[in-house]
C-alpha cells in the first residue's frame, strides 16, 4: 500500500507546517523515503526546511494534486507528505470527492490519512465536528494537538468531539510544547530539525542546552509518531 499524509486543519496558525517538518524529519532519520508537497505559494515550510525532498502543489488545480496519487502509485514504497496551507480544505474536498478518492483509494492501494492539526481554541474543534460530519469514519484521520498553541484542550475536552472521533477510528497525538526562543531561533535560521539537533551553532544559533532540550521534544514527538505506525 502507499501511504499518503495530509496535513491539515484549515485554520491558519495552529501549527500544519511544523507537523509536515516533523514528519518529514522523522521518516529521514527513520530512513523511510518519502516525498513532499508543499501547497503555500508565500512560504512553504517543506519548501524552505526541506527543499531536496519537496515540490509545490497548486491546490487549486487538479493536475497538480492529481500528481501526488501518480506519485504515490508510482513508487508506493515511498511515502507521500503533503503540507496544506490555510483555506484549502474546499478545493481539496472538491478534488477528492469528484475523483471518487477515498471511493477507489483500495483498487488503487492507497492508505491516505489525515492529520487533523489543533490548537486549544473553538475554531479548532469547530472545524473537527464539520470533519467529522463530512466523512465520519470514511477518512483515516489523526487528531495532532499543538501544545506549541496552547497546552490546556478544556474545550476540546468538553465538546464531546474527540470521544466521537475516537469512536470513528481516528488516533490522536500531543505535539509538547517546546521553549519558544528555541523555535524562533531555528526558524529564524531557517534551520532543520536535522540542525536544530546538531552541533554546529551556526546552522541554528542553538546554544548547548538548547540543543538537548530540541532532542529531548524530537524524541518524545517521535514516540508519539511511532504509535501510529507511519
């Protein structure tokens, strides 16, 4: 079968991108191949962490997302990541419900999953209920709750969605918080997490301990990645 991730949540800021790089980190230091698509036309993270495994996406344009099922059937040892910008759900409903994706997606061998990314506001459990709604248990969904946006879920909790997801056979993961200084430092350097994690200062204007602490985060969301079976 061919694996293929989107990683999504609709609303901007909760933290898609930073799941797209640690999947993309975690499947290269696990030595899984994989290939990346990148669907912000500003500032794609894939595009920019991780250039030599990634290549843009129009989400708008169906030959271009058709491009990524061709990719995945073609090399079906090769996993497929695709990083979702803000505000592409629809046109990436509409893709897959005209082309009958998740209808064909056992003739064509593919196991196409969906990485559900919240922070610890409404809006984000909002957008899960109108997920659910839409497919049920018919998308393979993971519930990725960002403590890097927040790290108390009590609306979540009490919304009664993510007992509902369970039950439709989504699995769930908690994203740690890690120190903010920490990230901005590696964004601002445009760093990997490869070179976040690395010795060398330069790549990520990382001090000592602010190393060992990005490995200590890596390691604890790698566990968490390595339940579900990527």
């Amino acid at each position: 079968m061919a694996n293929i991730h989107l990683v999504g949540g609709e609303k901007g800021g909760v933290g898609k991108s930073l799941v797209a790089r640690l999947l993309a980190q975690y499947m290269i230091d696990r030595s899984l191949p994989f290939l990346g698509f990148d669907s912000d036309r500003s500032h794609g993270a894939l595009l920019r962490f991780y250039a030599g495994y990634a290549s843009p996406v129009v989400i708008d344009n169906y030959e271009s997302l058709d491009a990524i099922v061709e990719a995945a059937t073609e090399h079906p040892e090769r996993r497929i990541l695709v990083d979702l910008a803000a505000q592409t759900q629809q046109p990436l409903i509409r893709w897959m419900e005209e082309s009958q994706l998740l209808e064909v997606a056992d003739e064509l061998g593919l196991n196409i999953r969906y990485w559900h990314v919240m922070d610890n506001g409404r809006d984000s459990v909002d957008l899960l209920k109108r997920l659910l709604d839409r497919y049920e248990g018919r998308l393979r969904t993971v519930l990725v709750l960002n403590q890097l946006r927040g790290e108390e879920f009590t609306i979540l909790d009490s919304s009664g969605e993510k007992e509902r997801a369970l039950s439709l056979g989504a699995q769930l993961i908690t994203i740690k918080r890690l120190n903010e200084a920490a990230m901005n430092k590696i964004d601002a350097h445009s760093a990997s997490f490869w070179a976040a994690k690395s010795g060398d200062k330069d790549l990520s204007g990382l001090g000592l301990l602010e190393r060992q602490r990005v490995k200590g985060w890596l390691q604890n969301t790698y566990a968490e990645i390595e339940r579900l079976g990527v």
